[in-house]
C-alpha cells in the first residue's frame, strides 16, 4: 500500500507530494486526511505530512521508497471530500496545493489545539525508564496535546508516537452544547403555489442524490428564506447537514434567528472574523455532527460539515463571494465544485442573478423556479429623475426636487427614509483650481478623500494626512472639494430637514464590534427617521416603516470600466430599491444622469428579463462571459521595472499558446489601478473560448512562470478587471 503526502502542507507554497511505503502493521491505520510522520530529504529528518491519497501502487522506484513512520490522528483532520476539494480549487484556479489546503485547516487544526494525546496499550513492552514514565501516565489519562507535560516531553512523545504507542484524537467535548435548544416552531402561514414548487424541486434533487444547480430567481421579500428553511429542514430529517451561505454575516442577523428558531438541529455560525476558540468550537460540533447547519459568508464554504446534503448560496450574486486576495477563490465556485463532489443540489437564491447564471439556468444547465410576487405587499414604485435636467432648471443641490418633497412627506407620516450613495467620506477628490493638482496618495494611484474630521484618506491603504487648503504643489489657495460621499449627504441633508434624526452607516461608523446592530436596532426601533448608508445598506434589510429610498447617485458603478458595470448597476439598484415597502406601499427615487441607459430603465420597471436580453446581446457581440473565460494574469512588484518584465514574461508563455488553442490577449498593459500600497501592478486579460483550455493554460503559465523578482497572482473568472 502507497500513500500520497503532502509535507508542510501548512505552507502557501507547497505544491509537491510524495509517494512513501505503508508498512503492514499501519495498514489498518492510514486513512486520506490523516497526518504521519515520514522521513525527508537527504538528511532523512523526521517531518510530519498529510495524507491525501491512498494507492496501490507508485511511479517511484522500490529501493528509493521510503516507509511511513508512524500514523499521527486517529480521526482524519480533514475529510476525503475535503481534500477532494482541495485538487478542484488548486486545479481550477491554477494556486498551489499548500493555498487550497490553507483554506479548508483552519490554524488550530494544525497547531495541535484540538488534540488529545492517547497510548495504546500493548502487551510486549520495552522501553527506557524515563519514556515508560510518560507513556504510562498517558495510558491511565489521555492528556491534551497542549498541556504542560506534552509541551515539556515534546521529544519523548516524539518517539513514543513513533513506535506506534500514541495517538492523537481529536478532543470532543463531553456536550459541546451549552444552551438549551427550544423546539422548533411551525410557520404560521402555508407555502404559496411558487414557493412550494420550489422546496419540491429542491427536495426531490436532493432525493435523486445528483448535483445540480436550482437557480431560485425571487423578488425581494418574495418568501425565499422560507423556501430555504423549509428545505433545511427536509434535509436534516434524513440526517444529512446543510451550508448556507450569505454574503455579510453581519447584515444577516434576522436571518440567522429566523433559521435557528426553525431547525432541529443546532445551527453554527461560522466566518473568519471569530476568535480562535470560537471557531474551534464550531469547526468541533460540525465535524462531530453535534450541528448539522453552518451559516456564514465566504469561508462557511470550507466548514467541516458531516455528511454535506446540500448548500444553500444566498444572494448568490454577490461580489463578496469572491475572495480579492490570492488565493482568489469565489465561494460560488467553490461551492459548485463541493456539491459536485458530494452529488447534492445547490440552490442559488437571489432577485438579481448573474447573467452566467441565469443564462445557465435558461439554456437548461440548471434548473430554476422563480417566486414571482412580494408575499406582503406590491413592489415599490420607482421615479428616475434625470439629474441634467435639474441642473438647467437651476438646482445645484445633491437632492432633486423630487426627492426633496417626497422626503418632507415622508416625515410628515411618521415614516422612514433610506438613502443610499456608495461612497463613503466627504468628498472623493480634491483638487487645487490653479493648477488641477489632484491630491493623491503616496502608496496607491488613487485620489484621496476628504474626511469630516480634516485628514485625507486612501481608502485602498489607509494612509492618510491632514487636510491643508493650500497645494502643496503651486501654493494657492484655491483648492476645492467635489463631488459626495456619504458624510456629505449626512451633512447636507440636515440642513434641508432640521428636526428629522439621522443616522449614517458605512465604514466609518461601523468600525467597533455590534456598531452594525446598533444602528440597525436605533432604526428599527425609530429612533432615527433617515438612514444614510453604503452597499451596507443596500442588502437584505427589513424595516416595516421604511417606505422610501433615494439612490442619491446610480452613475457611480455604470461609469466604471468594467464589462459588468451594467450588471452591478441593476443588481445594486434593485436590491436598495427593494428595501423599500416591505410592508407599506413603497417608493423609489433614482438620481442619474443617465436615465435613458437599460440597466437604470429596467431596474425602476422591476424587469429582469429586459435587463437581461439587452445584456446578454452585448455580452455576445463582445464576447464576455457566458461566452467566454476570463483569466486576469497580475504581477506585482514594489519595483515597476521588475513588475513590467515579469508581465512580459508571462506574455511570451501567453504568446506560445495561441498556437495550440484559440485565445484572446489583451494586453499587457497597467492595472486599472497601477499602484496599491506600493506596489506596481501591470496585467493581462486573456479570454479563452472553453473553460478546459482556461484551466489548463492557467496551470501552464503557473508552473512555467519562473521570475522570482516579481510576483504572479493568477485570477480565474475576475470580477473586477
Ligand atoms: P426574500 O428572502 O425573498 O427577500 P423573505 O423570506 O424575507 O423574502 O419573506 C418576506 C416576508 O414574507 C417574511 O416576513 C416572511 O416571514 C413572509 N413569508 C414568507 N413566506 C410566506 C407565506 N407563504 N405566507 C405568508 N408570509 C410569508
Ligand atoms: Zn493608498
Ligand atoms: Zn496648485
């Protein structure tokens, strides 16, 4: 028997295995997921590996095969599955294994946190005096692999695991369980016609035992959550576990008591932002399967859930289920690739899917079914006011008449007001009026905004330095602020409202811990009658009295250079839009200066479909994705001329390949951005008409790509360009 070992696997730049010899007395004991000890290298060190594949045989040579030395874990830190996934994310985004592992152990596992040590007893035992101690305490009483005596014996346990006389195991808590659970409670209402054929859909994938993708397209406040708890719960009755996963853990609270109250089984949360014992504990109870639901954003993806049934992505269109630092996974994606693996169905929930997704879904890919109507009440009514016009009729203000009034009346009933802008701070540039200086930060290509408190910020880096009206280039006095972030609207709106209560939620004011909920709790309970907000603000809120929201700026994501400008548009629009109303009539004013343009028009008409025939049209002509893949290839250095030859190092792998398959390359050229902290950063694009031949180039270019003086981050599928 062979087995396959990762060494260091908790290092990033791991890539390699090797193949080592079980000896028959660990045959019974070697298991994928497993860690041992093995000798490595020339100086044949002691190391400890993981175990990633079990085989029959091996390319190595006999006499060059070296033995497993001892097997570490008596239950596998990571499952099959996991590992499973580990290969799909190395291969598919073109990373090392040592990244993809990084993901799924979570630092604890590997650092001995966990574990108990434990002895075996055996029967012919000779041993030297001082290891006899030891092993016989541990034999009368398993000690934690974090105790005193483990850490002061470090090498007499080390060769007591060697000859097979220990074992660690994995410290499972009495009860885990601290707080008593109530009984679940029944919904008082019965399932709509949409909605039940959603959960039978569902259902009876996941009875098939088949992966698949059920595209679950509802407009907001159209029962999905329902749909997935009730799905849920189907689920865990057949003992299997479940992933749901959100966008923002922190903007989920409702939804998370919502699903607690109505499952069986306990419901752990689960994200990177937990302290270490937290994550401990849930990472414990699911892989015991104490709990059989994990909810949390991103890393809830790679959660140890026992005997997975069916993963749940809501708001599937999210940009926040991708990770922006390398290894640049999207948890959709991942998540695909983890159904896959274990044969179960995949429900994408969302008012806004992607067009991938939904082009999937209508090319019969992927199954969908579609909550047509609000349960409470009819969609807001929407007005766009064309911001030009405004301005020739003579109103400099931020706010058009229309917004203005429908404020005051809003105020008059006693109800509330959202306003959104995705701009945060003051003023977004500075400029001196004499000579165009743009104040810009020292470590990033970026234009500094001004902040109330009179510093100026990067908000790539965080730098900042205080606000000083003279320029620092030419002196004069006659710098200006322009344009408006949210402490503006803040501000501003004030002044038109004297008496109404504001409240301003984005990342300044959301830095302590539970300011989220608390601005949250202020509003719902009234104490506020306007809420001015970012992206924040825009995502899955519910308040009865909010009946009007103001998209004070919808410009601001349609003029970025990005072939998914439009998409975001919509996306945004409607999901701010759909705050609006929940359960009085609603009403929704757009600013723009672009009334005319499809993505603003379909939003304010409530109209995916048009949205989506007009974009998929341009996405053809233009050849985006869905009919095409996209690999961002970035390389980045502090110093720009190693940075350029390292791009152009990849664009002669690149310029190789178009011989063998039919590629597009764009570039090399700058990033959009062409300094973030320091770091210069040029890119190419490349599209590839099959996702095959993306994969495989990607992987090429990653192990080919030899330039040590610049680093080379591989972006399969980006979301920003
Ligand atoms: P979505 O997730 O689609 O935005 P929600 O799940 O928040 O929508 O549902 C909106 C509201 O409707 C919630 O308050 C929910 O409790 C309620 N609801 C869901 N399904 C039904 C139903 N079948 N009958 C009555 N009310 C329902
Ligand atoms: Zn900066
Ligand atoms: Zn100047």
């Amino acid at each position: 028997m062979i087995v396959e070992v990762c060494i260091n696997y908790q290092d990033a730049n791991v890539d390699r295995t090797f193949d080592y010899l079980v000896p028959g007395h660990l045959e019974e004991l070697v298991e994928v997921g497993k860690r041992v000890y093995v000798n490595f290298g020339v100086s044949n060190r002691v190391v400890e590996g993981l175990i990633i594949n079990v085989k029959e045989d091996t390319n190595v040579e006999r006499e060059k095969l070296k033995c497993v030395l001892a097997v570490i874990d008596k239950i596998p830190i990571v499952s099959d599955e996991q590992i499973k996934l580990a290969f799909s994310i190395k291969n598919y985004y073109a990373t090392k294994l040592g990244q993809a592992l990084g993901l799924i152990i979570p630092p604890f596992v590997s650092n001995n946190e966990i574990y108990i040590i434990c002895a075996q007893q055996t029967s012919d035992l000779t041993l030297e005096d001082e290891l006899k101690e030891i092993y016989n305490r541990i034999l009368k009483r398993p000690v934690s692999a974090n105790s005193k005596l483990a850490k002061e014996n470090e090498d007499k346990i080390a060769s007591l695991f060697l000859r097979g006389l220990l074992r660690f195991e994995l410290k499972l808590l009495k009860s885990l369980n601290e707080e008593k659970r109530e009984t679940p409670t029944e919904p008082q209402y019965k399932l709509t016609k949409d909605q039940k054929k959603a959960l039978e859909l569902i259902t009876s994938t996941f009875d098939k035992g088949i992966y698949k993708n059920i595209l679950l397209f509802g407009v907001t406040g159209s029962g999905k959550t329902e749909v997935y708890i009730q799905a849920m719960r189907y689920v865990i009755s057949k003992g299997k576990s479940v992933i749901l996963m959100v966008p923002e853990i922190s903007l989920t609270p409702q939804m998370i008591q919502n699903v607690k109250r109505r499952i069986e089984s306990e419901v752990v949360v689960y994200h990177s932002k937990m302290n270490s014992s937290q994550r401990q504990r849930a990472w414990l109870k699911l892989k015991s399967g104490e709990a059989k639901v994990v909810i949390g954003p991103r890393s809830a993806i790679f959660a140890p859930a026992k005997e997975l049934g069916l993963i749940i992505v809501d708001e599937e269109h999210e940009t926040s289920y991708k990770s922006e630092k390398s290894p640049r996974v999207n948890a959709v994606e991942v998540a695909q690739m983890r159904a896959k693996i274990n044969s179960i169905p995949i429900v994408l929930g969302s008012a806004t899917p992607t067009v991938e997704h939904y082009y999937y879904a209508i090319a019969g890919k992927y199954a969908i079914c579609t909550l047509r109507e609000r349960i409470n009440k009819a969609l807001p009514e929407v007005f766009v006011v064309d911001m030009k016009k405004e301005i020739l009729d003579g109103n400099k203000s931020i706010f058009s008449r229309l917004l203005l009034s429908e404020i005051e009346k809003n105020l008059q009933r006693g109800e509330q007001v959202l306003l959104f802008l995705n701009r945060r701070g003051y003023s977004p540039i500075v400029i001196c009026r004499e000579c165009g200086y743009v104040y810009m930060c020292k470590n990033c290509s970026i234009s500094l905004t001004y902040h109330k408190d009179g510093y100026l910020r990067c908000h790539y880096c965080n730098y900042k330095q205080e606000y000083t009206s003279i320029c620092p280039k030419c002196g004069s006095k006659y710098v200006r602020q322009y344009g408006s972030g949210t402490q503006r609207i803040e501000d501003e709106i004030k002044t038109y409202f004297k008496d109404a209560r504001v409240l301003r939620m984005d990342k300044d004011t959301t830095t302590r811990k539970d300011a989220v909920e608390e601005i949250l709790s202020k509003f719902k309970s009234k104490e506020a009658d306007i809420l001015v907000g970012t992206q924040m603000v825009a995502k899955g809120l519910h308040f009865p009295d909010l009946t009007l929201v103001g998209v004070i700026n919808a410009d601001t994501i349609l003029n970025m250079p990005d072939f998914r400008s439009k998409e975001r548009t919509f996306q945004l629009i409607t999901q701010v839009a759909g705050r609006a109303g929940r359960e009085k009539q609603g009403r929704v004013v757009i600013q723009t200066f672009n009334p005319d343009d499809y993505s603003i028009v379909a939003a304010s008409n409530h109209d995916y479909e048009s949205f989506f025939e007009e974009e998929i049209k341009i996405r053809k002509t233009m050849g985006y994705p869905p009919y095409s893949y996209i690999v961002n290839f970035i390389v980045v250095s502090q110093n720009e001329g190693f940075a350029k030859k390292g791009i152009e190092n990849v664009y002669r792998l690149l310029e190789k390949c178009t011989k063998i398959v039919n590629l597009k390359i764009y570039g090399p050229s700058e990033s959009p951005i062409f300094k973030v902290e320091n770091q210069y950063r040029y890119h190419i694009l490349v599209k590839f008409e099959k996702a095959s031949q993306m994969i495989d180039i990607a992987n090429m270019i990653k192990e080919r790509y030899n330039y040590n003086n610049a680093e080379l981050i591989i972006d399969v599928n980006p979301i920003n360009t």
